[in-house]
C-alpha cells in the first residue's frame, strides 16, 4: 500500500490485517516503487497523490518494468480526467476517497480474482474448497472454522495447489517482507491447520517436505 496519509494508512493497514493479508506500506511513490519493484505482491494500493514520484508515475514505471502486480488506485481528486489518466497509465481498478472500507476489501479481492487465470473465485484441492471472497473454508461442504492468519496460510497453499511453499515464502505472504521473529511461528499454525482441515476428516492433504516447506495436495487420504 503506498499512501502518504500516515493515519489513513495505519488504519487500512490494521483492517486488512485483520482481513489476513499482509500488507507492506510506503509512505511517499519513490518507496512504493523500490518495494514493488523488489517484492512479488498479490496487489498493489497505489495513491495518486504522493510526495517524490505520484501514483500516475509509479504506475507507469512499473508497467515499463513489466511488472503486471493488480494495481488499485487511490484518490481525494474527483474527476472523470483523473480516471482516465489512472486507467492510461495501466491502473487495474480506481477508488475516490473518501471511500467505504468495505468496497475498497471487495475491489481488492475482486482484484486478485481477475489478476490472473489461477485465481478463480473459489479455490479446490480435492473436497477442500477455500473461498477467498467470503474467507470461509469447506471440506465435502462441512465448514472450517479458521483464525484470519490460518486463512491467509491456508489460501496461499490453495493457490498454489500441489506445489511446495517454502517457510520463506509463507511468512513474506502471510506476515511481511520485514517481519523477523520466529519462524518457527510457521510450525505452529501448520499444527492448528492440520487439526481443523486434515483430523476431522481423516486426511492427510497438508504435507510436510523436510528441508523444503509444505505442500498442499487434492489426495490425502
């Protein structure tokens, strides 16, 4: 998120964490370029009005980088110019402040829904179905009842079906690209996964690949 509204942007911040994303956030466009440049992000909160590089630059930069991160751009501007310029310049999705918490969650998952074809409305491994819309997860239609950071984990699993996530990865997604406390946190929340999507059911489809990471798979039975 690059917003230079400092309260603004600890108060989105805290939201959508709350939300189970991570979210990095930049205070000026000069910052908000360098991050997202550096970093693989699922999206991008961009405002249009920065100090050092505005968004309508940022954005452009970017898209000149090859770098096709969803973009949201935000703005206290009210123009149908400013839209167009925001759109022109390679901005996936635009939002006029002062704007409601609740649209801005659904433009943003609406977002990553169309960022790209492996990101369906709902996600399936197997019987295991993770709705990232409605942040609810089913096996066999039976809901599972996860902590919003068990959900984020769980999402990214499911996003990336079959294949094995490194610890590494796991906490840049599921935390942020600066958190450096324990990574053995990881360990724990896998075991309160396991015991709400695999035990109940009798499955085994969060897999541990020592020395590698975790994996989620469709069979686990």
């Amino acid at each position: 998120m690059v917003e230079d509204d400092k309260r603004l942007a600890s108060t989105l911040r805290r939201g959508l964490e709350a939300e189970g994303f991570a979210v990095d956030n930049a205070l000026d466009g000069e910052q908000g370029l360098w991050l997202a440049s550096e970093n693989a992000y699922d999206a991008i909160v961009l405002d249009i009005m920065l100090p050092k590089v505005n968004g309508f630059q940022v954005c452009a930069r970017l898209r000149e980088s090859g770098n096709w991160t969803p973009i949201l751009m935000l703005t206290a501007k009210d123009g149908d110019l400013d839209e167009a310029e925001a759109l022109d310049t390679g901005a996936d999705d635009y939002l006029t402040k002062p704007f409601s918490y609740v649209v801005l969650v659904a433009h943003l998952r609406a977002l990553l829904r169309r960022g790209a074809a492996e990101r369906p409305v709902q996600l399936a491994v197997g019987d295991l179905v993770v709705d990232p819309a409605t942040r609810t997860c089913s096996r066999g239609g039976r809901a599972i009842e996860l902590t919003a950071k068990e959900f984020s984990i769980v999402e990214f699993l499911a996003r990336r079906n079959g294949e094995v996530v490194s610890k590494a990865d796991l906490l840049e997604h599921a935390w942020d690209f600066a958190y450096d406390g324990d990574p053995s946190v990881i360990e724990v929340h896998m075991s309160n996964i396991r015991r709400k999507i695999d035990k109940p059911f009798r499955v085994h489809s969060l897999r541990t690949v020592r020395g590698s990471g975790y994996r989620l798979v469709p069979d686990g039975r």
